[in-house]
C-alpha cells in the first residue's frame, strides 16, 4: 500500500546567465507556466536593481519580494486548491527564479487538509512543464519537492533498516508521481538527513546533457520545516553555486571531447614530420621548403590549440571560485546552527566538487603535452632548418673563396706570363706548341687558377677535419 503524504511543495530553483541571447527567458517561461497551466492573469514583471544580489520583482515591498498566486487543480474529479509564489533574483551575473507550486496544509476553514497520493505532484507539474529540458535554462535547475510523511509518523523510529526503506520508497513514489511518463526518472544518487529529516537525491552530476537534479525531502518535524523557511533564501544560494558547478563541469566535458581529437591530432602530425626527417643525409630544396612550410603551419595549431587549453582551464576556475563560494554558504549556515549536521549539503563539496577539481587538473596536465609537443617540434625544425641553411651558406662561402682564390691565381699567372712566355711568336718559350703569347697566356692563368682553387679546397677539407671553423 502506497503511503499518503500531507501538504505536498515543489520547488524550482532555475539559473540562467544574464549576459545571454535570452536574458529574459526564465521570466517569460514563468509566465508561460503561470498562464497557461494554472490561470494566472497577473504576469511577473522585473526591474533590475543594483547590487551582487537583489530580488528583482518590480512591484516589491520591504516585507514581500515574491509574486503570489492562486489556483485549482483536479484530481478525480474533485477540485483541489493550491498556492504559489514566484521570486525572481539575480545573483551576481545569474537570473534566479524560485518558484514555489504547493497544497496548502490549511483549508480555507482553517482546517488541515487531507493527505494525497504521490501521484498529486503529477498536477503540480502538468506536461511536465518544470522540467529541464522545457525550462532550458542555461546554468540548470534544482526541483526540490517536500512533503509530510502525514500527521501520525508511522515510520518511527526512522533508524531502522526496515523503516529507512519505506522512506526510500515513498520518497521513489513522490519522484515517479511528479515525473510524467514521457520523460526518464534520474537516477538514485544518496540519502541522509537534513535539520532532522530523511532527504533523497536523485541525478548523478556526471551524466552530462542527461543530467536533473531533483531532490525529495520527507518533513517529520516541525522544526524541519521552520528551519528550511528561515534558510529559503540560503538554499537559493546553495543551489546557484551547485549548478554553476555542474555545468561549468559539463561543458568542461564538452571541450575536452575536442580536445581530445586535436591531442590525437598533433601526435599524429608530428608523428608524419619527424617520420620524414632524414637524419644522415641532407635535405632536397624540396624537404627543406616543406620543413619552412611546418614552420608556418605549427604556430597556428599551437595558438588553436591554447585556445582550448585555456578554455577548460577557465572552467576549472569557473568551478572553484563557485564551489568555494557554496562552502562559504554553509559555513555561514553552520555558524548560525553550530550542532546542526550539515553533511548532506558538504558533501557535494567534499565529494563532488573534488572529484571535478582533481578530473580537470588531470586533464590539463595531459592536454598540456600537446602543446610541448608542438613546442619541441617548432624548436627541432627550427634547428634542423637553421643547420641547413648554415651548411648552404658555408658551401656557399667555399664557393666563393674557391672562385677567389683560382681568379686571383688566374690573375698572378696572367701577371707573371710576359716573364715566362716569349712576346715574339717566331721564338716561343715552348716551341712545340706554336700558341700564340696571348693564347700561352690564357692558358697559363687558367693553370694557375685552377691550381690555387686546388688547394683552396684541400685546405678547407683539412681544416674541416680538424674542426676549424672557416672564415
């Protein structure tokens, strides 16, 4: 038998980043909600206020920040009231909405109104309209739904095994009566307990895109209840920072799927240049002008690259400065209760946060080896390049010392001829060759030229040798 529960409450706390393409989106999906599901006629206005964080509600007063509603549902053909109020917030650079849909624990005789089944919370979300994918808001959302385990506390004493089931199962019943059956119920995640009473969650914050957070908190004290009202404004706060973390976290997920691909990438790249690096042998022009053209190429991927490195490093910050300011909530809220147990809303610090915190250094240590790779690989063509171009220049200066010396000697042996070749061509120094003087000379300083690039050479392979650096 399916346990009833009293005075059933849902709660949205959505978030949506200010400076988007829909700034006002969570106020008009509110709008949308109130009108068309429950008959409200009276919109939600805003007027933005200046300060880290202020209700927005145009029409506010100091003791009332929130827009209040009535309506009806059905439920077996019989007409059932309900209440709600809807405050909207910015907080820092986040639009808040608070959106309370509730059975009133009061009739309008003043009486306690009859307990529900579960499936009652199907009425307060009709079509599903609270849900994440139709709010969309761009930081996520937290459903929190409570209830009353009704007036006469049947499941005491809560410690024990048995009764902790039945609460695990009613708080399943409430989860699977507020979601249609159209959409996926999220899974388990941890229970404990909160200002004296059994809470649940349900969403793991890794599932990425599939990700809906919802938890069901199971009132058996008063002072439950009266603590959470006091703290309203606190776990607005709370759930802020939470989902700020987790999508800076899912998105994280995101640039790390394309960083990925371009690690994969530049393996393979450097891989493919340094396969075709001979190592013994000089480069063609043709090898020599490809490695130029790597020189080009590899500062770009390496700016690409950094982009994205930067990127999930900026949501590791994103991350960090949000959960730090989620500690800070609850320290604020510790200091206040000092023996209250608090561990339910630590452990998503303690636990969850760290596991992201530890995911993201991790992968920025590992993706942080594309880039020295690219790095190593700009220095070693730059190297192998410059080598190159040195060894062109200094067989290029050999060249020219060569050509030097021989024109010189070429010019010593034009210099010496008249004293070796006789002028009269009807006595020739070397009768045998009856060459004219000018021919004899020509081919006199051609020897000689020939004779000094001979031992130009000879000397720069010795001194080559003998590593002597050529001048």
């Amino acid at each position: 038998m399916i346990k009833k529960v009293y005075a059933p409450n849902v709660h949205l706390f959505a978030f949506h980043l200010k400076e988007s393409d829909r700034p006002n989106l969570l106020w008009d999906k509110c709008n949308t909600i109130l009108s068309r599901k429950f008959g409200l006629t009276q919109p939600l206005e805003i007027e933005e206020q200046i300060g880290y964080r202020v209700d927005l509600l145009k029409h506010k007063t100091e003791d009332d920040v929130a827009l209040h509603f009535e309506s009806q549902v059905f439920l077996d053909g019989t007409q059932l009231p309900i209440t709600g109020v809807a405050a909207p917030i910015r907080i820092h650079d986040t639009y808040t909405l608070a959106l309370n849909i509730r059975r009133p624990e009061l009739d309008e005789n003043g009486k306690k109104t009859n307990p529900l089944n579960p499936n009652f919370l199907k009425l307060l979300n009709p079509s599903g309209c609270l849900m994440p994918t139709e709010i969309g808001s761009s930081l996520g959302q937290t459903l929190l739904l409570t209830v009353w385990y009704t007036q006469e506390k049947q499941w005491l004493p809560r410690k024990s095994l048995q009764n902790r089931q039945k609460l695990r199962e009613l708080a399943d019943n409430c989860l699977r009566g507020f979601i249609p059956n159209e959409y996926s119920c999220p899974d388990f995640y941890r229970e404990s307990q909160l200002f004296g009473s059994p809470i649940f969650e349900y969403g793991v914050p890794t599932q990425g895109k599939d990700y809906c957070h919802v938890v069901v908190w199971i009132f058996c004290e008063t002072e439950t209840d009266r603590k959470f009202t006091h703290y309203y404004s606190s776990f607005v706060n709370l759930f802020c920072y939470l989902n700020k973390v987790v999508t800076a976290y899912k998105l994280s997920r995101q640039v790390h799927d394309v960083l990925r691909k371009e690690y994969l990438a530049i393996e393979s790249y450097i891989q493919e240049i340094f396969q075709g690096m001979p190592v013994d042998k000089k480069l063609t022009e043709k090898e020599l002008n490809q490695f130029k053209k790597y020189l080009k190429e590899i500062p770009q991927k390496y700016l690409s690259y950094n982009q994205f490195t930067r990127e999930l490093d900026n949501y590791r910050l994103t991350i960090d400065i949000n959960a730090q300011n989620y500690k800070r909530e609850i320290n604020d809220i510790q200091s206040q209760l000092p023996g209250e147990n608090l561990s339910f809303l630590s452990q998503f610090f303690d636990e969850d946060y760290r596991l992201f915190r530890e995911q993201l250094q991790s992968d920025l240590g590992y993706f942080q080896h594309g880039a020295t790779l690219l790095e190593k690989a700009m220095t070693a063509i730059q190297g192998r390049v410059d080598i190159e171009q040195t060894e062109s220049d200094r067989s290029f200066q050999n060249t020219i010392a060569i050509m030097g010396v021989g024109l010189t000697s070429g010019a010593v042996g034009a210099t010496v001829a008249p004293y070796i070749i006789a002028q009269e061509p009807e006595k020739p120094l070397l009768p045998d060759f009856h060459l004219h003087p000018l021919t004899q000379t020509l081919f006199l300083s051609l020897f000689f030229g020939v004779m000094g690039a001979g031992f130009t050479v000879i000397i720069q392979k010795i001194m080559a040798l003998r590593g002597i650096k050529k001048l």
